[in-house]
C-alpha cells in the first residue's frame, strides 16, 4: 500500500508543479505594443520559431527571434519604506527592522527589426523564473543580454 502511494506522488507532484498553460508570467511595463496598457499581465513562450506575447488567450504579439537586435536586462532596488511606516505604527522595532529591507524588480528589455517593421517592450520578469527566461531568449535570439546596470551613463 507504501509503495503505491509512493508511486502516485512521484507521478502527480511533478506534474502539478508545471504550469497548466505553459509560458513565463511577465508584467508588461511598456513599449511599442498599442493594444496593450502598462501593468498588464501577460505570458511569454519562448520557441526556436517565435517569441510570442499572450494576454489570458489572446494573442497580444509574435517577435521572429530571428529579428531581435537588442537583449537587455536590470533590476529595481527600492528600500520598503511605505510597509515600514505601516508596521512602525504597531511595532516601532519591527518597523525599523523592516525599512532595513530591499525589494528587488527584475526587468527585460526586447528590441527588434522585423523586415523594417521596429519595435521594442519592457516588461517585469518573476525573480523565480528571470534567469531561465533570460537564458531562453538568449538561446533563441542568439543574442547576449547587456546588463543595463552595468553602463554607466554621463549627460
């Protein structure tokens, strides 16, 4: 009775880890798709033919990995001082410890040139799942992501 048990996990919990539609969650932040409004929430399937942007089940865009020009990456570190202030209001200790922590946002930049056809998004990436969209599009693209962190900037 173990065993069967056992084997049933073993076939189950594998399978309910992955997605049931597949894809990479992302929050759109902007670019030069119209349809779409900053904050949406979309999924992004990453395949040797094309990289395609869904909202729910609805097609929002397909890039020819192919056309990609441009790779970029960065992050977004803010201190959390609004949930400080909240909590210093119960907890001053706990407040003060929790000013202390960082939040950090991971977000990917694409640009393309597709027959003349220009465009390029930005879009916030799961910290769970970052590195793995980041290595798919590298992969796919051929491209080697720039870390925009990196550059410096001088006006």
């Amino acid at each position: 009775m173990r065993n069967a048990i056992a084997v049933a996990l073993c076939l189950v919990l594998p399978a309910a880890s992955f997605p049931a539609n597949g894809g990479h969650k992302v929050n759109y932040d902007g670019g030069s798709i119209s349809s779409v409004k900053p904050g949406t929430n979309l999924r992004i399937f990453v395949s040797g033919e094309s990289i395609r942007l869904m909202k729910d089940d609805m097609h929002v865009a397909t890039i020819p990995p192919a056309a990609v020009t441009e790779l970029s990456y960065g992050q977004d570190v803010h201190r959390r001082v609004g949930a400080a202030i909240g909590l210093a209001v119960v907890s001053f200790g706990i407040g003060a410890l929790m000013a202390l922590a960082k939040s950090k946002k991971h977000y990917i930049g694409l640009t393309w040139d597709d027959k003349g056809k220009k465009g390029g998004i930005a879009f916030q990436a799961n910290k769970d799942d970052y590195r793995g969209l980041l290595a798919g599009l590298e992969g796919v693209t051929g491209k080697k992501a720039v870390n925009t962190d990196a550059m410096t900037v001088k006006n």
